[in-house]
C-alpha cells in the first residue's frame, strides 16, 4: 500500500512558473503587457520588434517616464506596482496594468533584460533577468524611457514551448494585439516590426481614421461612419469610434474591436451588441470593421476577472448593451445605410411609398400564384402611411399579422393554395377573436393578452390570424397524400411554413421544423465541394483585380502565398499592402469575387500548425454555400419544399449546415404531449383524448 502523500510547500522557482502560465501564454500575451507598461507610462512612441513570431525574440521600446536604478530593482520583483496601492483601488482601475506581474512573469520564463532612464533626467540603468533569477542593477548608455528585451521565451518550459503554433500564427496574434493597442490610442505613434521589416505604423496625431487607414488601409478607411454619442441616462457615460459600410466585411470578428474606458476586451456582450445594430444588412456570417470606445463610470465595471485582463464584467450588462446597439444603430442610419426598425413587410413612412400590388403573388423560388381577378375593391386592405404621411390603402396578404408579416403563426397547406378562396368566402366577423398578436386602430402591435377575447363563431378568419379545423391539403389545394419516404431523412408529410422561414412536417413520431436556409446550404456546399474535388481547376480572371489588404492580410500573404496558388489563387504583390489577383478557383468564378482571397489567408491564419489547403477551401466552400441558398421570410410552393426535401435527402449529412447549425429540429410524441399536460392526475397515465 502506497504512502499517504504529505502537503508541502512549492518551492519558488516552481510557483513563479505556474504563475507565468496564467499570463504569459504565448508570444502576444508577452507583447500585451509589455505594450500596455509603456502606455501607463505615459509614452507618445512605442515601437514593437519581434523576431521569429516573437518566440525568437521580442522589443517594446518607448519614450514614457522611464525608472530609476531602484525603481528598475523592484519592478521585477512580484506583485509590484506603481499603479495602484491597495485592495480599495481595484474598485476603480484606470490603468491598463495593475497586478504588478508581468515583468516578474516574463522573466520567470525567458532571458529579460531591461534598460530604462528616467524622462525627468538622470542616469540610465540596465536589469538582466534569467529564468527568474535578477543580476545586479548595471549603469547603461539609453535614452530616456524604457527598451524591455525577450529572448528564449519559454527556453526553461519546453511543454509550453511545444504546444506554440506556426511562426505566422503566433506573428498573427501579436499583429492583433498591437494593432488593438494603436487604435486604441491614436495620439500615440505606434509601429509593429517582424525580422526587421515594418509591417505598419501610425502617426500618433490623435485622429482615429488616420490610425484606421495605416493599419486597415485606404479602402476600409473611406467606408468608417462616425458613432459618437453620450446617453443621457443608464451606466454608459459615451459610446464613440467607427464602424464600417454593412458591404465592408470580413469573414470573422477580429476586425471588430471593442475597448472599455480605453482597454481592450473580447467581451461578447460588446461584439454582439455592434451586430445587433446592423439588424439584417450584414451577408451571413459576415462581419464588420468596428473601432469602437465604451466609456462607464470605473466602479460599474470589473476588470479584475481574469489575469489576462481581456474580460470584463458589467453591473448592468443588458443596458450597456442597448446603449451600443442604439449608438451604432443610429449612427449608421443617419447614413443611409440600414433600415429603420419598421417590422419586416412594412416600410417606414420616410423610407418608400405604398403601391398596391397583388396580394397573392407570394412565392419566392417557385412558381407565383397569380389571383389577377381579385380587384382593389375585393382585395382585404391595410391602412399604411405613405412618404407624406398621408394613408395610403394597399391589399393586405391573406394571414398576415400585424407588422404586415405572413406566416407569424405555422400556416396549413390550404391556406397557402386555397387562401384567395378562404377570404372570400370567410363572413365578416361581428368582434375579433383573442389572437397571440394583433393591432389597435393606430396600426401598432400589441400581444394578444391586451385584447378582449369576444366571440367568433367562425373560428376561420384568416386576417385575426386564426384558422378553424379544415382538411389537410397541399400547397397547391389538393388533399394531403401519405408522408414521402427518405433514405436519410425520416418520412415525413409537409404541413406547411412557419414564419416562412421553416418547413414544418408530421412524422410518425411527431413534428419536425426544417430550416429551409441551413437546408439549401447544405445541398449547395455538398454540390461545390464535389466540383472541387481533385486538383483545383482555376479560371483566369478578364483582366487581373487589384486588393488592398489590411497590415494583417499583408504579413500572411508573404507566408501563404504558395498555400493560396494550390488553392486556386494566383497573385502577387504589388506593394506592400495591394495584391493582384489573376486567377480564382473555377468553383469561386462564379461569385465574381477575388476577395475570397482575403478570407482564405485569414483561414490559414485561424488553423493550427496541421491546418491544410484542404480544410482552408473546406472553409471557404461553406461560406460560398451560403449565398445562393434559400434566405428566410420566403414562402416555398409545394414543388419547391418536394425538391428541397429531395435534394438534401441525397446528402452525405443532411442534419447539419456546412457551419454546423441544425437543419432538422424534432419534437417527438412525448414531448409534445407533456407541453400539454396530457398526463395530468385523472387520467391514470393515459393519454387524453
């Protein structure tokens, strides 16, 4: 039998490198807090030099207040700080550094020399740390401020050191962090170098676009809108920055920079909130640039939750959302560039006229079920306001809510074929039934609990969003035939579209709702990536297409170059920041859009030493997928849900999107019968009839 193991103490060397691990991950996380030393000291310069990714080697110099001989003695000692004195500070932090770690970290797991001279005059002073262990204080030749040099990183943890990614990957992460820091702080001159050559470098005049053209370029710079904004009220004091054209987007959110009172986080919260602001302009799984400045009082904020300082944590975190979503929302609409928040199927007075047109032209994708007889005076209508706030009168769709949206509740098949017929034939009701939504004379919404349930006997009028019992038929008014019979699928017998955005389906078990966009994106990416098996056939382009990259872009095209000609882009440089691209892979010609090109080197980018050419057009054959395929709020004909049914049977995994999202959403029996209680006490465990 084993002895019972005894409680000790670790012995410093050990404890200093568990605690290194918490901060120093990698190569940007040592560029992070060495970035952020210089601007609490006040530097109006700051340059970072790194080599080999930075695990050969990493410089942060600049011209801030800079140490004395002592000061320099006890900053890599642990838990020292100049920024804060005691436990009440954490309440309000206002600078960016304040643990007092991150000298004595580095140097727990690199070769760290410091040369430092005080801005205020005085003699230079140099400080070597090895592993942990500090010389002695040495006189130094430097100017005034501070050069803090990291060589070896992790020499002395050869684990960590081995789970490091590619030297272009690690290089990424620390052109992300540098970058945030330059936007940040504008009226700081800020330049990030790799082996020697400048990858970019702002002015430090203290204007953001100016900072957003040296490191985004010239293209992203002209398509920024300025948010600028103070509430008047709740937790959030400013909301201020850029954010960019909805048409000016990436393929992921490291453009989409958020900072709380000049810090940067990765708070979901934020990103989110900027998102929501574009409501649907934005392409599927697109996102925007965004340069975007939080301000809150310091005591309504917590920056103390994790040792890497990148998260946050709000007292009030759904109001500071809606302040951001409301700036940016407003921001970008005195610009013209999205649509006000009028329900979907209603324009805003400002925004169009009200033309009528015939209600019954529904379909989008198939074929359009025309009611030409119907005449204005036969047509049911809903009163709108037109440019000059006038009303205007135009023919309200069969079973349409009251944003003017069909489909608000799960429609049956005769409504759809037979619903020219159901109006017309439908009596006047005498009062309005209780429905989940409906609308008082000013046209506004409320939820049906605000509506007097009064009588109906009918049970069958389509504009109260009601429909009584009636005979299941297709979309096309003929009586429903047996479920269709799938290899992969279940069987299944369509009843009609929800919100004209799902397909929804009886089974022998119960209910299924298809999402018809993740559907056809399947069907469309299963479809590219059989054309793109093999070699990768290319098409030249007409005339070659110049792009602008971002900084970013621009160090990962000089490493990927070759990775995107075996995928089917062929280009070349033309300065440092513009490619041009000759050739796209013959799958992609059809979108007519070199910037994919752009997309795969942040592919390559985001994977990890293993990633593969493969896995990259994997990526981009995914998101391509998306762009032809069926959208929401489109309502389908019979023939086209039969085949969009039928198609994606024929995947190799029809359950799932391209990006992972479900396709199929199943409620068994049971569930559905426990939703209603059918079990409640009386009925012995039977099932209610």
């Amino acid at each position: 039998m084993s002895e019972t193991p005894t409680i000790h103490e670790l012995d410093d060397a050990t404890v200093r490198r568990i605690a290194a691990g918490e901060v120093v991950e990698r190569p940007a996380s040592v560029v992070k807090e060495l970035l952020e030393n210089s601007l609490d000291a006040d530097a109006s310069r700051v340059t970072v030099a790194v080599e080999g990714g930075g695990v050969e080697g990493v410089r942060v110099r600049d011209d801030g207040v800079g140490m004395t001989a002592a000061d320099l003695e006890r900053a890599v000692e642990e838990h020292t700080t100049s920024k804060i004195s005691g436990g009440d500070d954490l309440e309000a932090v206002g600078t960016l550094g304040f643990r007092g770690e991150a000298l004595h970290t580095i140097g727990a797991v690199s070769r760290l020399t410091i040369r430092s001279r005080p801005r205020s005059g005085g003699r230079g002073h140099e400080l070597v740390v090895e592993g942990g262990d500090a010389g002695e204080v040495q006189p130094s030749g430097c100017p005034p401020g501070t050069v803090v040099e990291v060589a070896d990183l992790f020499y002395n943890t050869p684990a960590r050191r081995k789970f490091l990614k590619t030297e272009a990957t690690e290089f990424d992460h620390v052109n992300r962090v540098v970058t945030q820091y330059a936007l940040a702080n504008p009226d700081v001159a800020t330049t990030l170098e790799h082996d020697g050559r400048e990858v970019f470098s702002t002015a430090g005049s203290g204007d953001l676009e100016s900072a957003i053209l040296a490191v985004y370029g010239r293209d992203v710079a002209s398509a920024m809108v300025d948010v600028e904004t103070e509430p008047e009220d709740g937790p959030v004091t400013a909301v201020s920055g850029l954010v960019s054209h909805p048409e000016t987007t990436r393929a992921g959110r490291e453009y989409l920079s958020t900072f709380v009172n000049g810090r940067y986080v990765t708070a979901g919260t934020l990103r989110e909130a900027v998102l929501d602001a574009y409501g649907g302009q934005l392409a599927p799984d697109r996102y925007p640039f965004a340069v975007l400045f939080v301000e809150v009082p310091p005591d309504a904020v917590d920056v103390n939750v994790h040792p890497r300082k990148m998260e946050v944590r709000f007292d009030a975190e759904v109001a500071v959302a809606d302040a951001v979503t409301t700036a940016v929302r407003e921001a970008l609409l005195d610009e013209g560039l999205v649509r006000s928040s009028a329900p979907r199927g209603r324009s805003a007075p400002e925004q169009t006229e009200i033309s009528p047109e015939s209600p019954a032209r529904e379909v989008a994708g198939g074929d359009a079920v025309e009611t030409d007889d119907w005449t204005e005076g036969d047509a049911p209508a809903a009163e709108a306001s037109t440019r000059d706030g006038s009303s205007a009168t135009a023919p309200k769709a069969p079973d349409a809510d009251a944003d003017g949206r069909t489909g608000e509740t799960t429609r049956t098949l005769d409504e759809v074929a037979g619903s020219t017929e159901t109006s017309a034939s439908a009596p006047e009701p005498t009062e309005s039934r209780a429905s989940p939504s409906t609308t008082d004379e000013s046209g506004a919404s409320r939820d049906g609990d605000d509506v007097a349930t009064e009588n109906d006997t009918t049970g069958d009028d389509p504009s109260a969003g009601v429909v009584g019992p009636t005979d299941q038929r297709t979309l096309d008014g003929e009586t429903a035939t047996p479920e269709g019979a799938y290899d992969r699928l279940p069987a299944m017998r369509v009843l009609g579209q929800f919100d004209e955005t799902y397909v929804v389906a009886e089974t022998p078990d119960g209910l299924v709702l298809l999402d018809q966009h993740a559907a056809d994106e399947r069907i469309n990416y299963e479809r590219l990536r059989g054309e793109m098996s093999g070699e990768t056939p290319t098409q030249a382009l007409a005339e070659p297409v110049e792009l602008e990259l971002t900084a970013r872009e621009g160090e990962l095209f000089a490493t990927y170059r070759d990775a995107l000609a075996e995928l089917g882009f062929h280009a070349d440089r033309v300065d440092d920041r513009t490619v041009e691209v000759r050739t796209v892979p013959t799958v992609f010609d059809s979108a007519l859009d070199p910037s994919l090109l752009r997309d795969a080197l942040t592919g390559f980018a985001d994977g990890s030493a293993s990633e593969t050419v493969d896995a990259v057009a994997d990526a981009l054959l995914a998101d391509l997928a998306c762009y032809p395929s069926i959208t929401g709020n489109t309502s389908l004909t019979e023939g086209s849900v039969v085949d969009l049914l039928d198609a994606l049977d024929d995947c190799e995994n029809p359950f799932a999107c391209p990006h992972g999202r479900p396709v199929v959403v199943a409620f068994d029996r049971g569930e559905i019968e426990d939703r209603f209680e059918r079990d409640y006490p009386g009925h012995g465990g039977r099932r209610a009839e």
